[in-house]
C-alpha cells in the first residue's frame, strides 16, 4: 500500500510529529510505501527527503509585522499554498491512502480539500480534542479544566465569553472563528475514519456530531526496543516527572504536593517549557526538587531506569500519554490525574494510583504510599509491564491500523 502521512511538521516539534514519523517507519518496516508532507520546518527527520520541495513555508507568526500578520491572517483558516503543492504530490506519488495528523492553524483542511480533489481516502488521528474544542486545551481561560464541555455540545461561542485561549478576549476570538470556518465548510467530514487513541477522545468525538462507524480505537504504541528494557526493581529513591513545563501539564501542583511531604522524598523533573522560572521559584525552599532539564536518549533511560515511579498530575484533557507507556516497559509504576484517557492506562491499585486533578493532598498520599512500600511500587510496575506487552506494542498498533486502512480504503469489515 502507498500510504502519505501528513503532518504541520517533519521534524521534532511536539508529540504528534513523534508519532507521525514512528507510524511511517513502522509501516515501511511492514512492506507499505511510505510518503510525507509537512511544512517546510527543519531539521526534517530525514536531512535530505526526496520530496521536500513540495512541502510549503512554514509562518512563524511571532516574528511578523503587523502588516505581514494581516497578509498572512487567513492562512490558519485556509492555505491555498499548502493545498496546492499537496494536489501537485499527489498526482506524482498517486497514493492509496492519506493518514493526516496535526493540520490544524499551519497546512489547516485545505490540505482534505486536495485529497476530496484527487479522490483519495483520508483518515486522521485524533491527537488532542482540536476538532471539539476552539482552543485545542479543554481549559477555561488556560487555567482550569472544561469539564462542562460546553462547545462541544453546545456553541462555540462560549471560547469567547471565557476567553478560553491565554485568557484572551482577542486570542478567543480568532480561534473561535476559524473553529466556525471549519464547521460552516464542513471539510473535515470528508474523512473516512478517525483513530482514536482513547475511549475518552472517541466520546468526546461522538458528542460533537462525529458518525460512530467513522470512529476507530487504535492505542497508541512505543518503538519495540523499550520491550528489551529489563524490569528494574531497584532505584534511587526519587520519583519523576517527564514533560513539557507548561501549565496544563500540572508540575505547580506536583511541586505543591512535594512540599507536604518529608524532605527524603525526592522528585526529578525532566523537561523544559515557559512555566519552569516560576516551577523553580516554587521549589526555592525543597531542596528534594531537582530540575534536570531536557534529556533524551541514555539520560532519559536512566531516569525512568532509577525512579520509584512516575507522575503525570496534568489538569487538562490528556488523551493517550506515550510516557505511561514507556515508565511500564520499565516496570515503573505511573501516579496519574483522572482525567482524559489516563484511567483506561492506570488500573488504579493494580499499576498505579490516580488521584483527582488539582488534589495536592490526594497527590501527596498516592507518592508517600509508594515512598513507604518499594514492594508496592515494584509489584504494579510489573503489572504495568505486562499490560504493556498486552496492549501497547508496535505489533498490536500496526494490525488494528492497518485494519481501519483497509476498511476506509476498500470497505472492508473493521473488528478492533
């Protein structure tokens, strides 16, 4: 099968452009013809793609004059130049599917409108509730989660009455009306199916008007060497925290919850973002914080290898984080927010604790409990290394994958 994978980047930006290029060489190791398209940010994963000149420019909108911003201020709606090069790839490479990712605000549907033109099949993962939701975060104001969802059942309008995006009422207002551009041109209804990686953005899909044959679970998966990583029973007495610093990702509430607790309990925090001034300011006083930065490679391996456990205390709509599946593969245990689809990863009790988001003194209990009991915490990682083997391998992912290809592209019957 030639299957294009599309995606705002071809490069290391974020979650999506990982899993993007993880499924293309995934799907190049099982036979299939693998393509991409993306703006043109680099470094590209591969430094010399054979078809990089049909990729459009990328915007870096914050480097803009006001004059080049109203020139520039319809392509999020709509770009007619990525839609064009698209058209133009798509005659030379003639493939059987594409498997669009995130297009939101930089490629935008055009790039649908291209395949609906050259009568291509389009699936696309849904990688976050930015179909749903106007500001992409679930969260009022960027402070507090949208547990309401009220623009997913309702108006979009009320993105704009709580100026959903950064709290502001103009940021509110412009992802708000290119969330009404979309739904008026209806172009995304002419995707074939949606893989959802969690039964929480399925439903979230649902309730937004999305047809349930169109709707496909499909977790996601880890690279097949994380599985050769033994289960390590030992550590260093530390748990972790691995993300982005940002607000949703929840580390002020982690660090609150450290403070709580004795001054022998010791958290790692691996990872940058806007939020880590403040975070290390929060942590003046605990000496048992200790922020290491961005790590990859031998240096993350190690942290996940000598923690305790790992903490995702995330107060927004977290959908399917990779990172509770790598802390498995290396039999660490995950404390984790109820939210999103992260209790359908945690089996509370079994391979983890969940803890209600923003509970400092719920999050404090669940990391004392493991501090306490190394057995504890050694007995649900292995737990969590077996549901891991189940669920979360490459193999799994790609048979169920290529089940909804084949349903989208040829009708054939789909039983995942």
């Amino acid at each position: 099968m030639r299957i294009l994978m599309i995606n705002n980047y071809f490069s290391n930006t974020g979650g999506a452009d990982v899993y993007t290029y993880a499924v293309g060489k995934l799907l190049r190791e099982n036979g299939h013809e693998v393509f991409f398209f993306a703006t043109d940010e680099k470094p590209y994963f591969e430094e010399n793609y054979e078809y990089s000149n049909y990729f459009p420019r990328n915007i870096n909108y914050k480097s803009l004059s006001k004059l080049e911003l109203i020139k520039h201020n319809f392509r999020p709606f709509y770009n007619f130049e990525a839609e064009s090069k698209l058209n133009n790839y798509l005659k030379l490479i003639k493939p059987d599917i594409v498997h669009c990712n995130c297009i939101f605000f930089n490629l935008s549907p055009s790039v649908l409108n291209a395949c609906y033109k050259n009568n291509i099949p389009v699936v696309m993962t849904l990688h976050g509730p930015q179909l749903m939701c106007p500001s992409v975060k679930m969260m009022y104001k960027s402070e507090a989660y949208c547990s309401d969802k009220l623009c997913i059942s309702g108006n979009p309008i009320h993105c704009i009455a709580n100026r959903c995006l950064d709290n502001s009422l103009i940021k509110s207002i412009g992802i708000t009306s290119e969330f009404v551009f979309r739904k008026i041109h209806g172009l995304y209804n002419r995707i074939s199916g949606f893989i959802c990686p969690s039964n929480a953005i399925l439903e979230l899909a649902r309730m937004s008007g999305i047809s349930e044959d169109k709707l496909f679970l499909v977790n996601n998966f880890v690279d097949k060497s994380l599985f050769n990583n033994e289960v390590h029973s030992q550590n260093e007495g530390y748990f972790l925290f691995v993300g982005r610093l940002s607000r949703e990702k929840g580390a002020h509430y982690l660090v609150k919850a450290m403070s709580k607790l004795p001054k022998d309990v010791k958290l790692h925090i691996v990872g940058t973002g806007q939020e880590e001034d403040n975070l290390k300011a929060q942590s003046l006083n605990l000496p048992n914080v200790e922020f290491l930065g961005f790590k990859s490679g031998n240096e993350l391996q190690n942290e996940y290898k000598n923690c305790i456990a790992t903490v995702i205390p995330c107060d927004w709509f977290e959908n399917f984080p990779t990172t509770i599946i790598e802390s498995f593969t290396y039999g660490k245990p995950v404390i984790g927010s109820r939210i999103g689809g992260i209790p359908e990863m945690i089996d509370d009790g079994i391979n983890g604790i969940t803890f209600e988001p923003r509970n400092i003194d719920e999050l404090a209990q669940a990391i004392y409990k493991f501090h306490i009991n190394n057995e504890l915490a050694c007995k649900m990682g292995e737990n969590g290394r077996l549901k891991a083997e189940k669920h979360y391998t490459p193999d799994t992912y790609y048979s169920k994958l290529i089940q909804v290809y084949n349903n989208c592209t040829f009708g054939e019957c789909v039983n995942l």
